[in-house]
C-alpha cells in the first residue's frame, strides 16, 4: 500500500478509554492519529493541523460535538473537511442538526462493535484518493 498517502485522522472523545482504543486500531503507515479529549482543544487541532478526517463525538465537556462542528464549519478549511460523529445520542434532533452541519456520517455506538466502526472509518479514509 505504498501508493496510498499517510491520511491523518483527528479523533474527538472524552471517554480515555474508548480513544485509547480507537487510537490503536489504525497502522501509523496509513493512517496518523491525533487526539482530542473535548471540543475546544478538537477545533483548535482541527484548525492547526487540517486532517484528513474527523471522527467525533457529541456529548463532551467544554464544548459538545455540535457546537465544535458547526465552528469547524465556519472556517473555510473547515467546510470541507468529512466528519463521522461517533456518539451515544440517538436524539432525532441532533442526528438532524449533524447532517444539516454536514456530518459525513452519523453513527451510534451502541449500534455497531468497535471493530464494524474502525472498518467503516478505515474504508471511508483510504477510499479518499487526494
């Protein structure tokens, strides 16, 4: 997979050990991973380093997912930049709030095993050529 760009993966999550492993569950030759514990220090990172990806949790203290994503989405890097939210919340109104802000994706954790959401994410960061 030499062909294949380092793509950079910021992972947004309060909880240490689900970002621990999340952290883990990608090979640093394809993928970097950069991490943060809420979402004020989530959309500093973002702004400053740009990554490929941003996978993104909701309910977070300092700033929630919602309101970092529609930060991120004020900056002109930040429009484009494809987020997966990764959260608890099953809430009709912020899985509407997150697509409207143009979340990539909306998943449930509860909803898949760690393994089904690091393939999702993994598939949708080396499918993105340039």
């Amino acid at each position: 997979m030499a062909n294949i760009p380092v793509r950079i993966l910021e992972i947004v999550e309060d909880e240490e050990q689900l970002l621990a492993v999340l952290s883990s569950q990608f090979d640093p030759g394809q993928i970097k991973v950069i991490t943060a514990r809420d979402g004020e220090e989530g959309l500093a990172l973002a702004l400053r380093e740009h990554p490929d990806f941003i996978l993104l949790d909701l309910l977070m203290p300092k700033m929630d997912g919602l309101t970092m994503l529609k930060n991120l989405r004020a900056d002109a890097w930040g429009k484009t930049v494809p987020v997966i939210i990764l959260t608890v919340s099953k809430e009709a109104a912020n899985v509407a709030t997150a697509l409207q802000l143009g979340a990539f994706e909306y998943v449930v954790k509860s909803d898949h095993s760690l393994e089904e959401i690091v393939n999702r994410v993994k598939e949708k960061i080396l499918a993105q050529k340039e």
